[in-house]
C-alpha cells in the first residue's frame, strides 16, 4: 500500500484510539555489497528493506511502536502497543510532535551516477583492490577482508501536525584489511574509503596505504611505561573523539551522565581548540538538512577556542533548558526512541604538518590505532585506557614500531592538554555520527607496555 | 511462517542459475525495551522484526539476499537477484522436505507478550530501588529492561525445514556514583533463555546493589598501576578474556581462511595443560543457547580445548566444506539480515581444583579483577584488550585497595601458556558479542583463574 494513503489510515484509527498529535516516520533502503578473497567473490549480498515507526502522545504522554511487516492488518496492532506503551511513561517532559521550521536548507545527498553503476563494474574494483594489495609486497600473506558495499536510504515523516519530510542519500564503501607476516612477526592493518560517488575510488591508493600501514608494523614491540607525549593520529583521534561526543549531548547532561553540567560559557579544552557540527558538509555521510523530529539541521559551534558554546539538542532537551532545538533529535532507526547525536562533527583543522608535529617532539609516540574502545572508556567519568599501536618517536624522527601498549587517560583532560593541531582532517568509520579530527599532539598520557 | 510451497518455489528459483544449495530463513520477532532513568519510565518501545534471507552457495561462493517484503512477488523477486549472481548450469535438483523434530532444550513458562507492561515495570522499579537506596553517592541509576520473543524457520535444498522459539530476557542496570565533578560506573546485566519466570529465579534487587556497591567502591578507587604483573581474573563475565584471547580465533570464519593463529593446530598444545575450553549451545535456558543453530542444525557441547590440546573449532556450513570438517551447531546470526558463520553460544573454562582463597594466597603482587568489562581481538594477529570493571590491588597473597580504569592486554596464543592456577567455582555471565554476523547473545563463563604476567594499562606509575 502506498504510504500516503497508509499514514491517514493510521492516524484515523489513531484518533479513535484517544491519541492526539501523531507521527509516522517511514525509512526504506537497498544495498549491496560484495567481499572478495583470493580472486574469488567470497560473498554477495543484495537487500531491500523498511518500516514504519509510530510515535503518539496519550495524556501528553509518547507511545512508541514499529513494524517491519507492513501492511493494513499491521495498524491496529501499531497503535495498540503505542497505547500501551504510553501509559507506562512516567517522565513529565512531553515529547514534542513539531509542525515545522521556517525554513530548510537544500541539500543533495543522492548521486543518481552511483545508483547507475553496473554490479560487473562494482565487482572488477573489488578484485583489483585485492589483486593491487597482494602485489604490493611479497610479506603480504592475507588479505582478509577486501569489501565493497553501496547503500541507498530514504526516510520520511509525516505528522499529524501538517509535517510533511522526506531526504533520500546514498553512500558508497570499502574497506580493506591485509594481514603481513616477516619471520615469525605477523601484523594487520586496514583502512576504508566513504564517497558519495563511485568515481572517486582508486584501488592502488587504498591498497598502497593498507599495505604500507600493515608493514610499518613489522618489528613492533612494547615501550617502556611512563608518561608520554603523543601525536594522536587523526583516525584515532577521530575513533577517540567519536566515543566521547555523547558529552556534548544536553539529554546525557540533563541526566547526570556529562560532566559539562554548567560548563556553558567555560574552557573545557585548549585555546586552539574548536569542535564544529556541520550537516551540511558536501561529503559528511551523515548530511541532512532536517533531523529525525523534522527540526531544520544548522551548523553549529560547540566548542571555540577552547570555550562550550552549546550543547546538541532536540526538542525535549531544548525546551527544558529554555533554549531552540538546534536540529540534533536522533532516532537510529524506525526502531528507536528519540535521543540527541551529532550529525558531521569534527574538531577544526589548524595549520600544522604531520611532519612538523613529529619534528617538534623530543621523545614520544605516534597513536596510529586505538583498541576496545567499546570496553575500556567509561563515557561518564571520561577515563579511558586503551590497546594502542603507533612508532615510538626520538629527537623528532620515528624510531621503530610499537605495539602491546595501552595509553590511558581522561578525555575531559585530554581537551585541555592539547598542544598542537593538525592540518590533516580525517573521519572515522561512520556510526550514529559522522566524526573527524586532525591529529594533536597530546602531553601527559599514560602509557603501559614493559 | 511462510507458506511451503512458496519457500519451495523461492529455493527453485534460487538454484535455477546453477547453484549447487540454497537456503531460506525466515524470521519473525517481537521486541520490547523499557528504559527508567531516575526512578521514571522515560521511553517504552515495541514492535516487529520481520523478513526473509536467502542464501545460495554454488563451491565455496555464498550469495546473500534479504528483504522484508512478504508478498509471493517480492520474495521470487529477490531470489531471482539473488541467482543472478550465481553463473553455472541449472542442475537437477528434488525438494523433500522433512521437519525435524527435536526435544526443546529451552521450555518457556511465560511468553513476554503475556504479560502486563505494568508488571514489567514493577521489576525495573524494584531493581532502580535497590541500586539507588544503596547509597547516598548514587547519583543516577538507568534500567534498561528487555525482552523478545524470536520464532525463526529455516529450510534448505537438502531437505531440512526446521523452526525455533528463541525468547529471551534481560535487564541492564547502570549506576552512577558522584562526587564533587567526579564520575564513577557499576553495571550489572543478568539474562536468560527464559521469558518472564527468569524474575522468580533471580532477586533483581541483589543486581541493583551489586551495580552501585561498584560504582560507589570505584569512587574510591586509586588509579591502578602500569605494567606486567600476575592477574587473578574472577568467575562470571571474567570468561570475557578467554572469548576475546582464543574463542574467536577458533570460529571457522577465520581459522577456513587461515587468518587466524590457530589454524592448523589440531592435535596440537596451544595451552597449559590445565585448560579446557568448551562451547556448549545446549544449556538448558541459558543466554547464548538455541535448539537449533540458524542453519536448522541441532546445537552441540563441542570441547575446543582439552588439558591444553586443541580439539575442536567451531564450524557453520560454508566453512566447513572449505576445511572438509563436518558442522558443529555453531551458525549464528544477530537477524534475517545477516547471513549466518561460526559462532560461540555459551563458552566457558572447564572449573579446576583450586580454591579462590588458595589462588589469592599464592599470589605476592599482582590484581585482583572482580569484575570484567567488556574487550575485543584482532584474530589475525591474537592481540586482544580488555578493560578491567572493577580490580583491586594484591599484596603479599592479600586483598587490597581497589583500583580504577585497568585494561588487560595480551596476546592469545600467548597467554594460554601463563594460566597457571584455575579455581573451582564455575560461573557465567552475560554478554553481546559483535562480529561479521551481527551481534548475538553469548554466555561467557569461568572459575577463578590465574595468569602469571599480563601487561595491565592503568593511569600510575606507582606500584
């Protein structure tokens, strides 16, 4: 059935059932994508999916409901787990179904070229990522995962408030993972593109850069423990910063999870830092120009010169604080509740060269990569202590690689303890968020190895 | 689910390009999750997973299609896609469906959907309560409650048409603890292969306490100390290290391809000789078991380790052509939209002789791990970290002051040489574990044990 005539259904049957203001919010998508292994198309995968989320206010109170089998006999049952699902809430801050902004900003997200590109096309890069990975070195004994992957999305809301929204994006992926081996020393490494275009894909650049990477690794050995400098590379820096950016959520604030409760107006970090939000950023995967309540999507400061501008909000969030909702209401999907994420945030690049950055310490590390990032930072409290590798850096020159070593620290300190940053802006493999960083050199971290 | 007749045409229409077996999964989920955060329900959401994967091999090539579209068309629709990318000669194939039938390892006594929200609500308020009457540093308590009621299918050109009722339950509970602009985390996450009776079975109030006597014991905690040390790892989620160190270097997803480190070691020592390490999907209502895999093959108790010697890997069927070994109940997928390979289910080491008291007591300096956070591994080269939930200092074979912000690191083939003690209480925990095929419920467990040196990354340089 056609969604336009299944939302009237729904917010009819909505209405007999005592609900007020209604929302229906409808995401479908496609994807592909293909992984190959010594030649071989190891895997192919094809996918066509979608569903409905219902979202209701009952007394002022919000029931949540979703289906991924869409069809007529699938409303009732929507609306009858929303009701019951509202009369458990307890929470007084109404969630908010909004009519609108003023204005919205045009963003083209959709590359029709991409959605044209044949699967033989597709399957013949793969390959010749693989095949360009193996010839680059005869250490190279594995490539162990070499993928390519495209996807299309389209989201829609409709409300009973006359809202009516929708964005279609596409994307295209791949990642590659090549494993080295010299004597008896094996190392890995990967690395990943993201474009909006399928155009802009060069294997021999991505297989170079895999390769390279993997073998620097060859030698690695633990460092003494003690306190270090560090050039946090831009990756790491970008997974690191990505792990942490729930702190500048006004939900996690709110409630007691952020330590940047009244921080507003004061130095969380060093002077040469600025974190930006930017969902307009041509190639930011998470590019929108209206977020997952409909709220219009700006660019916004967060941080400036080292000073909190502002927190991420949402409508809820926003009200309660007594401010606009800065366009950053989240849900991951149909099948989530609505929270507050960044869309493209990033920490501003400044003017410094890698090579200069590395020149100008007397002994440190170079951070390359960060491990467990799931496990072993604590969100709220800030403290982290990782599984890291990099190269261990003397009188300004990389000396030789590191591994089985774990930095630690507190992400709140490591805002202030920022020395230098980079000019080389990079983002992390994309999850809720889209997240960027330059490398910074970073004083006082902790490191463990010998 | 689906009608028969429909999944034969779909598995015909799959195999009409030339694929040598093809496979049909279909899932049908129901999901709830209440979340209360500072004593109020604050979101409550529900609803339905549906849809359909096909899989179609021809040699060690797999092609993949999901959708969730249910009608005839879209279904016949996605096979043909699917078999598109197969390029070979139709080969003769007969469909001979025959249901199989096992005895259910994981009865249920109530369905989550048959009961009141408001019951459900009436737990979490218990467990919020507990955690948050603990003390008067808890600041924040969050409850997450879940559960859901997963019916799936599976039917496959070889015959087999299998179906499992997976429910499962759990509750999350997180503490915080404050002090002046200070932040400290306790979390306990008890869950089951049960529906709601899994709340007569356990005290959820014993969970809230336990969340906030960490988050209040590591508000005092001193940040732990950098080095190499001996670390004494407890029961429960302590497992977490055997799962990250050598359970996943044992799934067949990366010993077929020989990129991990314990491919072509069969037969061989990979530990000391006090180690046996086990996979068992078939522990009556436990989190990671399941009837049947989500191939349609009964689970098993497969030994990988015995006294030190591998055994045993842990096989899905694709891979287990491309190492000419049989399958071994262990094909796991997060839902429709993955494609299933080796998983762990409930894995755990075997319990020991040794007493907790004695393990403490022969240790002179090292840490004390009460409780492990979660971890992960790099399987080609066995480096694998894990971060350290709750610890204390050990000296001179006693307990002492609790430390904070630990991560365990090492290398798997490694460290399975440096277990020298393991202790005789046998317990396990709870966990979701992420990997290709999405993310699925695994039991980890263990006794006490210990490892004789492991790099710990703490914040002090003081011992």
């Amino acid at each position: 059935m056609h969604m336009d005539k299944l939302k009237e259904l729904i917010f009819e049957y909505g209405k007999n059932e005592g609900f007020t203001d209604m929302e229906v919010y409808y995401e479908s998508s496609s994807s592909f994508s293909c992984k190959v292994f010594k030649g071989e198309i190891d895997d192919y995968s094809i996918s066509k999916e979608g569903g409905i989320a219902f979202r209701g206010a009952l007394n002022n109170r919000m029931g949540y409901s979703y289906t991924e089998k869409v069809d007529e006999s699938a409303i009732k049952v929507l609306i009858k787990i929303a009701k019951e699902n509202a009369q458990i809430i307890e929470n007084e801050e109404e969630e908010i179904i909004f009519k609108g902004s003023q204005k919205y900003e045009d963003t083209d997200l959709y590359s029709g070229g991409l959605a044209e590109i044949s699967t033989d096309k597709k399957l013949n890069f793969i390959k010749e990522l693989e095949k360009e990975a193996y010839s680059m070195d005869k250490r190279v004994i594995n490539i162990n995962n070499c993928i390519y992957s495209d996807h299309e999305n389209e989201r829609r809301i409709y409300n009973t408030k006359g809202l009516n929204k929708n964005e279609k994006s596409n994307v295209v992926f791949s990642y590659i993972s090549a494993v080295v081996q010299e004597n008896s020393d094996i190392q890995s490494a990967d690395a990943f593109k993201i474009y909006r275009d399928f155009k802009d894909f060069n294997a021999g650049f991505l297989a170079k850069r895999v390769v390279d990477k993997a073998l620097s690794y060859l030698g690695a050995k633990p460092v003494e423990s003690k306190i270090y400098t560090i050039l946090l590379e831009n990756i790491a820096s970008a997974n690191l910063l990505e792990t942490f950016a729930g702190i500048f959520s006004a939900d996690n604030v709110q409630k007691g999870r952020s330590l940047l409760k009244n921080k507003l107006g004061e130095a969380i970090g060093s002077i040469s830092l600025n974190i930006i939000d930017d969902p307009f950023m041509v190639d930011g995967v998470a590019s929108r120009s209206f977020d997952s309540e409909g709220v219009a999507s700006e660019r916004i400061s967060l941080v400036e010169e080292g000073i909190l501008q502002c927190l991420l909000h949402n409508l809820r969030t926003a009200k309660k604080d007594g401010v606009e909702s800065t366009g950053h209401g989240y849900k991951a999907s149909y099948k989530g509740t609505m929270t507050v994420a960044p869309s493209n945030l990033y920490i501003q690049p400044g003017l410094n060269t890698y090579e200069d950055m590395i020149s100008s310490m007397n002994e440190g590390l170079v951070i390359t990569e960060l491990q467990g990032l799931h496990s072993g930072a604590n969100t709220v409290s800030g403290d982290f202590s990782l599984a890291a590798r990099g190269y261990y850096v003397k009188d300004g020159k990389i000396e030789n690689p590191v591994n089985q070593i774990t930095i630690a620290g507190n992400f709140y300190e490591v805002l202030k303890n920022i020395e230098i940053i980079g000019e080389d802006l990079m983002f992390a493999m994309p999850n809720a968020a889209y997240i960027g960083s330059p490398s910074l050199k970073i004083k006082n971290i902790a490191v463990a190895g010998e | 689910m689906l009608d028969q007749r429909l999944i034969e045409d779909i598995i015909m229409v799959a195999l009409s390009t030339g694929g040598d077996f093809a496979e049909i999964f279909v899932e049908d989920k129901y999901n709830t999750e209440i979340t209360m955060i500072g004593g109020k329900v604050e979101n409550s959401i529900s609803g339905r997973d549906f849809g359909i994967g096909i899989r179609i091999f021809k040699g060690f090539n797999s092609v993949y299609a999901y959708t969730n579209q249910h009608n005839r068309d879209a279904l016949i629709d996605t096979a043909i896609k699917a078999g598109d990318a197969i390029r070979g000669t139709k080969q003769d194939v007969v469909l001979n469906f025959i249901k199989y039938n096992y005895k259910n390892i994981n009865p249920i006594e109530y369905l989550p959907n048959k009961i009141s929200k408001n019951k459900k609500v009436d737990i979490i308020r218990e467990a919020y309560e507990a955690a948050d009457n603990y003390s008067d540093s808890i600041s924040q308590v969050i409850v997450r409650y879940l559960d859901y009621n997963q019916n799936i299918l599976v039917a496959n050109s070889e015959g087999r048409f299998a179906e499992d009722e997976r429910v499962r339950t759990r509750i999350a509970i997180q503490s915080i603890a404050s002090r002046n602009n200070e932040m400290q985390t306790g979390s306990c996450s008890p869950g089951a292969h049960m529906g709601f009776e899994f709340y007569d079975k356990i005290d959820v109030k014993q969970y809230g306490k336990e969340a906030s006597r960490i988050a209040v014991t590591m508000l005092d905690a001193k940040p732990c100390p950098s080095g190499r040390f001996p670390v004494i790892i407890d029961n429960k989620f302590g497992g977490v290290i055997f799962h990250e160190a050598c359970g996943h270097g044992l799934e067949a997803t990366s010993v077929a391809k020989k990129s991990s480190v314990f491919a072509d070691k069969m037969g061989k020592q990979v530990a000391t000789n006090i180690v046996t390490f086990i996979d068992d999907g078939t522990i009556p209502n436990a989190w990671g078991s399941s009837n049947i895999d989500d191939e349609g093959e009964p689970t098993k108790k497969n030994i990988l380790i015995e006294d030190g010697i591998l055994k045993g890997y842990m096989i899905d069927k694709l891979n287990a052509g491309r190492m000419g070994m049989d399958v071994t109940g262990s094909a796991r997928r997060q839902s429709y939209k993955f494609a299933p390979t080796s998983r762990m289910t409930n894995t755990y080491i075997a319990t020991g002789k040794s007493t907790p008291k004695e393990i403490i007591c022969n240790t002179e300096f090292g840490i004390y791990a009460k409780y492990m956070g979660g971890g992960s591994v790099n399987t080609a080269t066995g480096d694998f970290n894990f971060a350290v939930m709750e610890g204390y200092l050990v000296k001179d074979g006693k307990m002492g002051k609790p430390v904070r912000g630990a991560t365990l690191i090492g290398n798997g083939p490694d460290i399975l040489y440096k277990i020298d003690m393991i202790g005789n209480n046998l317990e396990y925990g709870q966990g979701m574990c992420g990997s290709v095929s999405g993310s699925v419920p695994t039991n980890v467990g263990q006794p006490m044990i210990r490892v004789s040196e492991i790099t710990v990354g703490g914040r002090s340089e003081e011992k």
